[in-house]
C-alpha cells in the first residue's frame, strides 16, 4: 500500500510540474470573505463553484481568446471584474441598489436573487438576444392572459363538492410556484426581513415570497427578467450541462410539451444515449462529427455549430426560437410564430387573447410573415444538412408541415363538439360567460391541442415516431374525438334527444 | 502491435508493482468448492462476485477501517468469518438449521435465500435499522390489511363477463408474485424436493413457491423478513449502485409513487444525468461536492454525508423513513409516519385498518407526533442546507406542506363524490357490503389519491415540478374531480333525476 | 503552459510509437473522391463513418479474424472489395442496376438508399436470418392486412364531425411515414428527378417518397426489405449501439410494446443503468460475466454469447425471435410464433387475417408447434442459466406462461361486452361491416390488448413488475373492463333498458 501511495504521489507530481504551474488565478478580496464562511456553511456549492469556469478563468483572460472560443460576449469588460475570477461577490454584491432584495451582511450589501441583469456585465449579447425570446415573458405570457390565467386556475385550483355541485377555487400562489410557475417563473417579491441565529449570532435576511425559482420567465426584485440558472445550473454554470437534454428536460417532458420524450425515442436521442458518453461537451465553438455525432436540443436550438475548418453552420443564439418557424404547442393550434415575446397583447377577432380563433384561423398582424418563416426555416436546415442530404431535409420538413395541418385539423373537429355542446346546452361555454376550462368535456377538449395535438407535432418535428403513435399521440388525438363525440351524442340523447348515431 | 502489447505490458508491471502487491485475499474451502463448479455452471454471479467488495477484502481487514469508512457494523465478526472473504459459503451455508430452504448440495448445507438475518453477522445496524422501516413489512402491511388485500384482488384478479355482470377472482399467488409483491415481497416456502440431472449427476433441490424475488418485505424461509438484494443488487453488492437513482426506480416508478419520475425533471435530477458520471459514487463516507453535487435518493434518505472536513451532515440510516415526516403516498390521505413498521396494528373510528378515516381525518395515536415530526424534518433539512440557505430551505418545506393539504383536499372532494354516490345507490360501496375497489367510479377515486395526489406530492416534495402539473399530476386531479362528477351528475339525470347541474 | 504542452506532446509521441503505426488501411479511389466533397457538405456523417469500424479495417483483414471474432460471415468476400476499407462507394455504388434510385453523380452510378441486399456481399448470413424475421416483413405485415390497414386508418385518419356524425378520412400516405411506418418501414419509391443548384453547379438528383426512413421492414428500391441501419446506425454502424437498448427503444418503448420501459424498472436495466458504464460493448463475441454483467435486449434476443472459456452460450442471430417461443404483443392475443415471417396468409375460421379467432383460439396451422416452441424456450433459457438457477429459470418461465393466459382471459371479457355491444346494437361491428375499431367503446376494447395486456406479459418476461401493476398493466385492464361495462351497462339503461346492475 505504501508503494501504490508512493507511486500516485510520483504520478501526481509529474502532474503538477505539467499542469499545475498555471497558478490558480486570483479570487477577490470579497468572494474571498464569503468563501471563508460559506466553505463550512454551505459546501456543496462553494465546492460545485470551484469546479466552474467561473472560478478559474478571470474576465480579463477570457476576453483574450479568438472570438470562436470566446463565452464572454461584452466588447468590454469593467476595470473592477477583469482582474479576479467571478465568484460569489461578483454575482451577488453587483448593482445593490437595482435589488429590492438587497441585504447587509457582515459588511457586504449582498442580493440573494442573481438576475440576467447582473450576468450582462459580461453576456450581455446573450441576455439581450433572450429578451427577444419568449420565454423571457413567460410569467406575464401565461399569468397576465386572462384566458391563460383561467387554466392555471382550473388546473391548480382546489375543488369543493357541496352535494349538488363543484366549486373551484382560484388557483393559490404557493401552488402555481411550484407548478405552472416553476417553469414559467414566479415574481419573487421581498415581504420584509426577518433574524435568525446563525453560527455568527443573530443576523437578518430578507423574506422572499415566490422563491426558490429559477423558471424562465422569472420575474426578478430588480425589474428584470428571466434566470440564466434556469439552464446553466448554478454553482457550476457549465455549459454542458446546458447543451444536454436533460437540462431542457426539466420544463419540457410532459405531455404539454413533451420534447425530450419525443428525442429519446429518436434515432438522434438513440445516437446521443448510446454513444454521447464519449463526446466533448464543452468545446466552444462546437465541431459537428468531431466533438458529437448527433444533436441534442442545443445543437439545433442555441448553440455555435462550426465544421472541421471552423465554418460557422449556426451562430449561437439565447433567442430560441430564431431557428423555428413554427410555434407548435400550448396554443390551441399551431401557428407561425408571435412577432413580440409578450404575447399579452395579441387579441384575435373574437375579443380574446389568442393567436388564433377559436376555429384556427391565425391572428396574422400578430405573427411573424412567411419570409421571416422562411428564413428560420432555413437557419434550422443548415444545421440538418451537416449531417444529412437536401432530399432527406426537405422530406423531413415537408412531413412536418403536413403534420401540423392535420393535427389543426383534429383539433378543429374536437372543437366543433365542443361548440355543439354548447350550443345544445350539453355544457356551458363562453356564450354563457363560463369558464372554457371547468368541465369535464371541456377537460377532454384541451387534452386534444395542449396533449395530443402537441405531441404528435413534436413527434413529428424531432422524427420521434413512437411517441407520436400510440404514446401519447395520433391514437389518443383518434380516440378522444370519438370519446367527445359519444359523450355528446349519449348527453343529448340521454337527456332530450340529440344527433341520432 | 506487438510494441502496443509491449507498452502495454510496461504500464501494468508498473501499475502491478503500486498496486498489486497486495496479494488477493484469501477465500475459504467451502467457497472454493463452490467456485469451482460455479465458474462453470454460472459463470456471470461467479465474474459479478469477483469485482464485488466481498471478494477483495476479508472482514477482518475491513473491520480496521476508521469508523466512518467502515461497512461492517458489528463490534466484532465471529472468528472463522474474519480471515477469508465473503464468497458462497458465507452467505449460503450460514445458519443451516433455521433456513428451511437448506439443502444437502456436495457436502454442504446449502440455502438458496440469503436472509438479512444472515447479512447481520456483519451489518447488525443496519438489519436493526431496517427493521424499523415500515419497507421491512411490506409484505403483511398489504396483504394481511383486508382494504388493501381486496385492492390487489381488484386490481389482479381476473374478471368474467357473463353477458349481464362482471365477475372478479381473487388475486392468484403466482400473479401477485410479479406484481404487487415484486417489490412488496412474497412469502417464500419450501413445497418439497426434486430431483434434476445436473453435468454431476442427479442432484436435489428444494422446490420453492414465491420463488425469485427480492421485495423489499420478503418473507424468507428462516422467518426473517426484506431483502437486501432489493438495493444491493447480487452478486456485485455495490454501494454505489445502490446509490443511484435506477435501483430505487425499480420500485419507485410507477403513477402510484413516482419519485423516479419526479427525480428525472427536478433539477437535483438533471444535474445528475448531466454530470453524475463523474461522480464517485463508491466512496465512504460520502462526501458533498467532492463525491457529488447533487443529491440521489440514497443521499437524502439513507447515506452517511459528510463535509470535506470531515463533519457529518447525515448518518447512514436503513430505517429510510427517518428524515421523513409525511407518508405521502400509498394511502388515501397523507398523514404523519405511522409509529410502528407494522401498519396492520391500525384501525380507525370506523374500524377500518387505516391510518385516516375515509374523510381524512388522521388516526393519531398510531401515527408520530408532532416533536417526532420535527425531528425528522430537522434531520432532512440538515441535508438540503449543505448546499441551500435556510429561507430557501424553509420555502421549499412550507411549500410541500401546503401541498399536503391540497391534495388532502382533492382527495376529499373526490371521496364526496364517491359518498354521494354510494348514498344514492349509483354505486355499491361500504354500507352494502361491497368491495369500495371494484366498480369504474371507484376506481377513477382511486387514481384520484393513488396516482394524482401521490404524484402532485412527490412532484412537491422533490420539485420537480413538470411532472406534478401536467405529467400526472395537479391536471389529472383536477380532471378527475370533474369526470366523477359529470358521470354521477349524468347517471342520476339518466337514471332518476339527480343533482341538478 | 508550455511545460503542459510539452508533457502532452511527450504522451503522445510515446502513444503514437505504441500503438500508431499500424498505417490507417487504404480507401479506394471512388471512396476518396465522395469523401473529397462529402467531407465538406456532409461533415457530420464523414466523421461519424471515420470513427466506424467499416473504415478502419479492410474486409479481406476482417476475414482472417478467428470464427468466434469474425463479423463478416460471408464465405468469402469478392476480389474488389477485399483489399480496401468498407466506404462511401463500397455501398452506394453496388449493384447500380437493381437500385431504381441509382443516378449518375460526379461520374458514379449512386444509390441513395443501402439495402439488406448491399449489405448482405459480406454479411449474408445475418441477411439469410433477418429475412425469416417477422420484422423484415412488418411492412406488408400491417398495410396488406385488411383489419390491421383498418387499424391504422381509423389511428392516423384525420376525422371531421359535421354536426350529426363524425366522419374518417383514410390514413395519408405522408402521416403513415412518420408514424406506423416508421418503425414498420415505408415503401421507397423514386418519383423522378430533380435538378438543384450545388457548389459544384446544377445536379440533378432523384426524387424519392417514403423518404427518409429506416423501418425494419422497409421496401427498398431494389426490391428487397429491411434496413440494417433500423439497429446498426449510419454511418457508425457501431455494434455497441444496435447491443445498447436505446436502439430497441426506437420502436419498442410505446404502450404497444413497452419492452424498454418494462427494462427501466427491471433488476437487469437497473444493474445496466448504474453499472454499464464499464461495460465492453464491443467485444465479439461478448463474455458473460466479463464483457457485462446483466443483459441488454441484444444479449437475450441477438448476440453471440459465450463464457470465459470461449464455450458458446448463444449463437448470434438475426431472426429475433428464434429464442421466443411466443409473441405477446400487437395481436389480440398472445399465441404461438407464427410459422412464416409473412402474416398476411393466415386465416381464421372467422374469414379474418388474424392468427386468433375473436374469441382467442390460434388457429393452429398458421403458427410453430409446441415441439418449436420448447426448442426456442431452451435457447432462451440457456442464457438466463448463465446466472441463475434452474429453479429460478423454471419459476419465471411459468409465471410468464400463466401471465399470458391471465391476460388472454382479461381480453376474452374486454372482447366479450364489445360483442354484447354489438349484439344489442349499442355499437356496429362485423355483423353490420363497420370498422371494428373507430367508435369509442372499440377503442376502449383496442387499449385492453394493444396497450394493457400486452404491456403485463412484457412485464412478466422481463421481470419489470413496477411497469406490469400500475404504470399501464394489470390495474388499467382490470379498469377498462369495469369501464367498458359501465358504458354498456349505463348506455343501454340510458337508451332502451339494458342487463341490469
């Protein structure tokens, strides 16, 4: 045993005289006091910080690689930030006074919450490009949109049964903040500050409602929105963690939205968990055959995608959806993109809040034109052509567009059920100024745009076939126009006499 | 090539010479004798033993570990088990006269189910802990409990149709071995001997009922009760497999308890399947933010945590319900952890063996206190503050508790429907005799706190958010409430006039 | 710095010496000249190919590898393509005639789409056994089948409703490639051709439908069926992929065959999942015990398997189910194998092309013999002894068998009130030549076989028992029968006065 000691320590020392001359780069005097405390206090993430680029490359070093390879997108960084790496004080003390969550601690005027704000001193091209993106307004998009808010509300509220009928109540803010809103981002508001007994003694924290959050669209104490952390996971900030699917996965595998199901059963999901082991997640830029074999979500979404020369195939981008004509779930139907990322503002010709009418026909003024569609469409094509023939991609685009037709389609048919029942009288709808979401046929027709529809166009999308078959897909689109159908037919019949079968 | 091997043969003299010296060490007779034919008869548990610990260190060594590397928990290991490994014999031969199982195979006294009670002549700690764990019995607590027995009839038994009515059979013992008792454990019996040609002749072997299985409430032939083989997996016995999130999946995926599911979109989840690879996941004690830097399922309910200090943050514990205040799944109603491991001991004020009434309402003198509540809690917050900041941590907490009562109430509302039901003879429930599981209004009850409510708490418990909304959660809550209400508001119109809607 | 790159260049000089001078073997001339461009316009593939062992041994070394390594299991492989390695021109320029998507390119005869048939000059052994595969046929399997083609129209078919009735539009051809056929293949047909603009000026390339696709069953332009690249992904070709289950998960993780999914929750995919990682998914032919240590679908159903000592466990094959005496899913019952990889000849005593009258009776002739069966059965198990005993082999198998019967019995009641429902006029069946599968308690009837009992007997084969109870098996059949007769029940009290409750 001794021996096998002897023989690492030679090994390490090898070790250290080829690498490890390179001294540790230099941490500010202030991250320096946090470490000091939070190394015991809380060390799982001061030890996940130490493994960041973060903590071993300053700014000003970073600012000196070739633009391909940089990460930091300021032209500039400020005197005060290039020298140290970026640790705790940096994120945490910069701007006090924009942050409504701002707190004296031991010396220090520290902000809990780190907002896209503070990482554009050195990204600030990515948070600009993000604000374009809609999910930057996620919070408002879903909560500010009274026919939106009303499915929170029927989806989240608690229910009551009083023997004759149901009651909902509205949907509680503990609850939507860790479910819709988890995702969505909840609006983290300061409601006072409070003491605790700390190994230090007594101490005083802010009291913050609507966190923990890290949703997309994350409303922050200083005004801003969004949370970079939402994909780059702190303490670690590693980007490829952000580049692989489980970290999309978190918002996007339920039914409502279910791409990373959708990627597992595809033949590039099958590529990436079969083999991706052995690929170089952080390489900047990313060489397509070279550091992976298949795309993951970032691939095709975000990342900077060079050939073997460097040729850039696609530029990196944090406005998502730049490479995607289509918006393809959690609407009604799919339909060409919103041109603004709060969708608040949108009204179609029926008064309400949506990007099309109730009967599909898209809210064009509202919607990107077909030439910005084209060229999205075009971007996203040169990331499939690295791999894959012309035939092949428009193929596979054309089935695509198909799809989102039939799929509009099926949902229209569930939709004018609906419609009949309302206006029979089989359930109540927006003629009667009731909620479209509360009853139970009402809960089987969103299952066929906000499930089914979605998933089958996801399935179609990203070539995952089997989940757009049987799993929660074409087969449950069929079935649940049949299963509306026979509900609404037995209703009436039942009842007073209806469409006779 | 031939300088390849030569290369090669270099590199492993000089890895043989730092770390090889140290000889293997020894194995017993018995076990050779073992091995000897085994090597050949099955020579896949005989290559998965080789690399297990029990093949590389003799207990005697192991017992000279400082305490908080150390595995074995006995004070002492009796004298002949110290100096060889723990191969075959050690574990099949021990204990001849208890295991009713044992039978004469080349001399020796072989059994077939290797019994926590074996494991204990080592690992006493954790058997005694384990027994504690309401896991411990899980075999009794569902089939010697008449509610939850006459579920799995309801739910295995095969049913006819006789052209007017359904009619159910009982659960067979073979079925409800691969089902309910995969992992709630079957009883494992001895039903005679029989003879087999082996490559050395005929031999006999116990003919065992209940046969394979490792639930985790085992009935073994000796008396004793679990399965370490649940989670340590034969023959390798890895802690490190044990460790991940896959070998608690096996049993903890389903809609029932889905805290695999939940796992894979929290974002404690995405960090591990984006960077757990590497992880060290065989080192004791298990250290945080060196060993990992996001928690599995053993990290919070079972391993022994520790700072890089050294500091312990959590023991290790085999009552894995010791950080856990809520039972928040398998029950109509969540409710504080029942006292003893054996919930057969329970009634409620209506003399059904249940921890709640129907109407929630919790049996508390079965049930752990308030001060056992907190303790527990404190115990898991423990964990969470490794890496958390105590408001964080709190809201998190608050959070889960607000779940509980909300779904509670869900459940609630779901069960007055049910009631209302039964009252109004739409149904046949528990003043009538029947069984409360076997009718299609039932069974939508069921799913309302066995699948959505379990999920919706799991989904809160762990944030992970995208499957308690949409997955399989708050969404199937809510709709379900409103199917059972539309089926019974539609049945009593189509019947004889109901609630009026 | 400098000293690192020193210490690095000094390893790799080291490692060069040892293992690279084995020269890259040669590329033949029209191989070099795709590679010239393609290594531009398709980047991703050209390295993907590069890393394959296609391009980095030639057939003629590959040949004179000992039997039990060899992956060539033609005889003998032609002079031409012995002396250089398997590249671009190797397989899209052979057999140009018989290719009707051969066109002239750059001066070469190239077909887009690579055939069993290409393939099959070096492995025609694997070629001869896919054949007699039921896969290789899957194509005309489902769309030359009337009620299977009904199936799939009353799944993919778009449904309008007029008001009064809801009406189906046939299954589009484009719909059927991304869903069905994607797995069961398309059929490949060349439309004409195309001119488009290149870097090299006009090309005119063919037009192709059905394309892309890689179903098993798929129909090639030169007539044959199947495509390797379904398992063996272009342009690896990798066979540590077709052995990893991601691969099988393509196409068998839906509700209608959930075997990756019945794998997640098995002990044999969570020993894979947390320790295959180190495993060697390479090796040929593949050591139990050293090479991995618990199967993945390739072990059981595919891969040449031996011991330590070379002795072969199980022979390779490509007829997949030539170790599966039954086939268990995407039939109304579970019945013996089919006799011939075509199903379209078969026949019940109904004038139905199914192996099974209505009522679950094989129709013997059409399906292998109980002496068939027993052959397959032994095979399988002879891999299963590689680690267990006999006893626990034994066990399982039986649970299986009965599991199957169970199931068949849960489908019999399903199949027994939709016959009822026929009878009374609740629903048109046969006897009124309506579709069997496009009203809502039909569909109901579809999910107790295609989803729910198929599902259970994946869970008993593969001991997956989390999946069989709640997650889609055994508590949804006995649901949908409840279901199922409570439509009934209440549908024909609701209309006419029905069987009495």
């Amino acid at each position: 045993m001794k021996r096998a000691i002897l023989a690492l320590m030679v090994t390490m020392v090898i070790l250290a005289w080829s690498f490890g001359v390179q001294a540790q780069p230099p941490v500010s005097e202030a991250t320096q006091a946090c470490l000091d405390c939070h190394a015991q206090v809380t060390p799982g993430i001061v030890a996940d910080w130490q493994k960041s680029l973060h903590a071993n490359i300053t700014p000003g070093s970073a600012m000196k690689k070739l633009a391909l390879k940089r990460m930091i997108s300021a032209a500039k960084v400020p005197q005060g930030v290039a020298g140290t790496v970026v640790g705790c004080a940096e994120c945490h003390t910069v701007n006090p006074e924009t942050h409504k969550d701002t707190f004296k601690h031991n010396g220090f005027q520290v902000h809990v919450v780190v907002t896209p704000k503070d990482c554009s001193i050195c990204h600030p091209v990515e948070v600009a490009q993000y604000s374009k993106n809609i999910m930057s307004h996620a919070h408002g998009n879903l909560l500010n949109n009274p026919v939106y808010h009303n499915l929170v509300d029927t989806t989240d509220g608690v229910q009551d049964f009083d023997g004759t009928r149901t009651i909902y109540k509205p949907a509680d803010a503990v609850t939507t903040a860790e479910s819709c809103a988890y995702c969505h981002g909840t609006k983290v508001e300061v409601k006072g500050k409070e003491a605790r007994e700390t190994e230090l003694g007594e101490m005083k924290f802010p009291v913050l409602s609507g966190w923990p959050n890290q949703g997309v669209g994350r409303i922050n104490p200083d005004g801003s929105m969004g949370s970079c952390t939402s994909c780059h996971t702190r303490h670690r900030f590693s980007i490829a963690m952000a580049r692989k699917p489980y970290t999309c996965a978190e918002c996007h595998k339920g039914p409502d939205v279910p791409a990373y199901k959708v990627y597992m059963v595809s033949k590039h999901g099958n590529i990436y968990y079969s083999m991706g082991k052995d690929w170089n997640f952080d390489a900047v830029p990313w060489t397509v055959g070279k550091d992976f074999s298949a795309p993951t979500c970032a691939t095709c979404h975000a990342s900077l995608i060079v050939d073997q020369d460097g040729n850039v195939i696609a530029q990196r981008t944090h406005q998502m959806n730049d490479r995607s004509p289509w918006r393809i779930f959690g609407l009604i139907y799919a339909h060409p993109h919103p041109k603004s990322a709060d969708t608040t503002i949108i009204k179609n010709k029926a008064g309400l809040p949506l990007p099309t009418e109730l009967t599909g026909e898209p809210v064009s003024q509202y919607l990107i034109d077909s030439r910005e569609m084209s060229k999205r469409r075009a971007a996203m094509e040169k990331v499939c052509l690295a791999c894959h023939s012309t035939t092949w991609v428009k193929n596979q685009f054309a089935r695509f567009e198909h799809t989102i037709e039939t799929t509009n389609a099926m949902t229209l048919t569930a939709t004018k059920i609906l419609l009949k029942a309302w206006e029979m009288g089989a359930a109540k709808g927006l003629a009667q100024g009731d909620s479209i979401f509360n009853e139970a046929i009402e809960k089987m027709w969103v299952e066929q745009w906000l499930f089914f529809a979605n998933s089958t166009r996801f399935a179609s999308a990203m070539a995952g076939a089997d989940y757009g078959a049987f799993a929660n897909g074409r087969w449950y689109m069929s079935k649940n126009v049949q299963k509306m159908y026979d509900w609404l037919h037995f209703r009436l019949k039942a009842e007073e006499g209806g469409p006779s079968k």
